[in-house]
C-alpha cells in the first residue's frame, strides 16, 4: 500500500508575562515531523566563527564572529533545528506554511536552518526578528528543487525572549511580522492578515508579478500568499482554533503545566480530560492514525523565560509523542546529557529518541492506538513528571544565586549532574517500560 503524504505539521504557542500567573514567558512547541525521522536534541557552546562562511545544507552566507551557545532539537540529517533556546533567553520555533509561491529552481535556505541562524546570532526576540527576516530577504526561503529529496515549504516563525513575542510568517523571499500581545497560537497556516506591525519592501510587487489577490489599502498578507488548500484539509486552521482557544480560555492563569498539557492535547476542550483520549488526528498531539500513514509528533519544547532575575530559565524537553513520555527540565547554564544527542537514521537502542519512538508503537493494538496501554504508560511517568516539577524549580533558584555569587564553575557542575540524574532516571524507566511491554505484546 502506498504510504500517504506526510503530516509534516507543528503547533506553536506562546503567552507573554501579561497573561501568566507567574508573570514570566511560556513558549511551547510541538514538532511534528515523519514517523521514523530521529530529533535528538543538541547543545552547541558559544563559538568563534574562524571561516567567513557558514555552510548551510544548499548555500552558504556570510558568517558571524560569534555563534551564542544554544540548544535546539534538530533532524538527524538537518543543520537546523525545529526550535531550541539559546545563552539569552531567545526561543525560536518554526512552522511549514504552503503559499503560491511557485518552486524555484535556485538553493535558498531551509526554516530550521533559519531558526538555528536566529539562535546563533540574536541576543533578544526584537534582534531575532530583524536577523530572520534580513535572511529571508537576501537568501530567501520556502519550496525549491534539491537533488537531497528534501521537502522544502515555506515557513512561519515564533520567537520569544522573557519580555516580547513575534510572528513571522513568509512567501519565498518575502516576510510578514506580528507583535504578539499576549496570548498566541500558530500552526499550519498563516494567521497574519492586514494586521502586521511590519512587512518586507518588495511584499506588493512580488504579489503584483504573480497576479496574486491583493486587499487595499493595507496588503493581507495571509489572503494574498497563503495557499489554503496546501496543507492537509484545513487540520492547521483546526489546530490554530484550538491552540487559541485553551489560551484564551486560561488566560491570566497560563503556567507551566497548562502549556504542557496543551502540547498533550487529545483532549475535547474540557481541560480535566484533555490527553485522556485518542480523538482524531486534528489534536495538537499528532499521531499517524493508521500503519499505512505517517507524521508524528517528534519532539517537544517548552520555556519557561524568567525577566526578574529571581531563577534561571527552565527548558522541558521531551522527545516523540508529549502525551506518552516526559518533559525533561534543561538549563543551559549547564551540559546537557550527551545520550540525547544520540540517534540516526537507523533504530538504535542507545537513542533516547528511537526509545520513545519504541514507547508509542508498543501503544498501539494491530497498530491503533489502544488508549488503555497509553494510560497505563501515563501512570508509569506521573510521578517522574511531578518530582520534576518540584526539584527544577528549586534548583532553578539554587543555582541562580550561585549565577548572582559569580560561581559559575559550581553551578554549572550542580546543574549539570542534576541533568544527568532526571536523565538516568527517565532512561532506565524508559528501557525497563520498552522491555516490559515487548515481552507482552
Ligand atoms: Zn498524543
């Protein structure tokens, strides 16, 4: 049987310090990816650029002198990432746009390669937004022809530091910003309409040359780029309304918990049985439905990004479906654990990432999704989970005051074996959980 297209999808989201109960930014992002394509998660130091060119998969740009230290979750085969963080706070996610845009036959640059780029050269969101969008412009992006057989699209763009959050969403070489208020949620589709705060010079023109429908005064620029009918029968404008609506509905009570459990969602709306069960595919939390099908949620993001100085920032990591593993707590003060950086093409039982991967197969009956077995490995993770909760938070301060005492070399060595611990912690139940449930089934 014909395997069918790939849901290569994601949802984003975002709720700035006016809308959480904690007055911080929470950023969250799921990236939905093909079923079998590893994402481990990646830590890069600060660096001194010795070349003048930085290699990305198809062109190569002009480098930096520096490259801040940043971490992000990046396709085994990619130079990008889907989204990470980096040393100022700065948390950047993607999202595939389709647009009218027709395929070009010149290399440009790739979305993840752009959020890795924004990592590596911004010191806050403001500065992320003109490094990005300043790319897209000279290098553009979006659908073009590569002998890789890589599926290149056009892109949308979250990026949020402890105090602001913006939008970019994009058509080739041309680019749209938002300012996000206080609650946002992306996903496979564009959102910005006539209410950008700012636009690329050359937006009206290329519009014009394509005989593209324009709105006057003020181009829409979502009507006027965005291909409705290009990503997969409306399941983004579906996931948006859904994402936007927990949002508004928590709003001034967003915390860290509830954004978890958005990026869990499988849920009805109700907030008490969200990720309980399998609905269908439109959830937030992606599934392929089916053996025949592919798309999967490959890995998750969620940042809680502190202004006041009172603890360092915590990143929750976790790898394949939300709904049935664990948010890890990072902190890029220190190292994170090298067996995350594991994983390939090839299923590999030292990859964290493929033992996830194993975690969501062994949930399946005739290979669909058995919401008895996914409760079972819930209860598994639970008190994991809120031990985490817990123990991160007090860390978080411990190791700040160090940060503030200047002892830097302590600090990072608590945070790095503090690291270390929760991740033995998660493998061992992991591959107990994996070894256990093949036995059975
Ligand atoms: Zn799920």
């Amino acid at each position: 049987m014909k395997i069918k297209e790939p849901l290569i999808s994601c949802d984003t989201v975002v709720a700035l310090p006016n809308s959480t109960s904690n007055n911080t930014t929470i950023f969250g992002k799921n990236s939905d990816r093909p079923k079998l394509e590893c994402q481990p998660l990646v830590q890069k130091p600060r660096t001194k650029n010795g070349s003048k060119y930085t290699e990305c998969q198809f062109i190569k740009i002009p480098s930096t002198e520096i490259s801040y230290a940043h971490v992000g979750s990046k396709p085994f085969w990619c130079w990008g990432y889907e989204h990470g963080f980096n040393e100022y706070q700065v948390v950047i996610g993607n999202e595939g746009l389709g647009t009218h845009i027709p395929s070009s036959s010149s290399p440009k640059l790739i979305g993840m390669e752009i959020v890795r780029l924004g990592l590596e050269r911004s010191k806050s969101a403001k500065e992320a937004v003109k490094i990005i969008t300043d790319l897209i412009s000279t290098f553009g992006q979006g659908v073009f022809e590569n002998n890789q057989n890589i599926r290149t699209y056009d892109n949308g763009y979250l990026i949020a530091d402890p105090k602001e959050a913006y939008i970019i969403e994009t058509a080739g070489h041309e680019w749209v910003v938002k300012k996000v208020k206080d609650t946002e949620g992306i996903s496979n589709i564009h959102s910005i309409e006539s209410n950008w705060d700012n636009i690329s010079d050359t937006a009206i023109n290329t519009a014009k040359s394509l005989n593209l429908h324009i709105d006057s005064p003020k181009l829409n620029f979502a009507k006027t780029f965005c291909d409705y009918d290009s990503r997969y029968d409306g399941r983004g404008e579906f996931r948006r309304l859904r994402s936007c609506t927990y949002l508004q509905n928590l709003k001034n009570n967003i915390n860290l918990r509830e954004i978890i459990f958005i990026l869990k969602d499988h849920g009805d709306g109700q907030k008490d049985n969200i990720s309980q069960s399998f609905l269908d595919t439109r959830t937030i939390c992606t599934h392929y439905p089916d053996p025949q099908s592919d798309g999967n949620t490959a890995a998750s993001l969620v940042s809680e990004l502190h202004s006041d100085n009172s603890q360092l920032d915590i990143h929750w990591s976790s790898m394949y479906s939300p709904c049935l593993g664990i948010f890890i707590p990072m902190f890029i003060e220190g190292e994170i654990p090298k067996v995350l950086s594991i994983g390939n093409k090839n299923h590999d039982h030292e990859s964290p990432w493929w033992s996830f991967r194993s975690i969501e197969e062994l949930c399946r009956t005739e290979g669909i999704l058995d919401n008895k077995k996914a409760s079972e490995i819930r209860k598994i993770w639970e008190p994991i989970q809120n031990e985490f909760y817990k123990s991160a938070k007090l860390i978080a301060r411990d190791a700040n005051k160090l940060k503030q005492e200047n002892k830097l070399k302590q600090m990072k060595e608590e945070l790095t074996q503090y690291m270390l611990k929760n991740t033995n912690t998660v493998l061992n139940t992991l591959n107990e959980l994996v070894k256990s449930k093949s036995q059975i089934s």
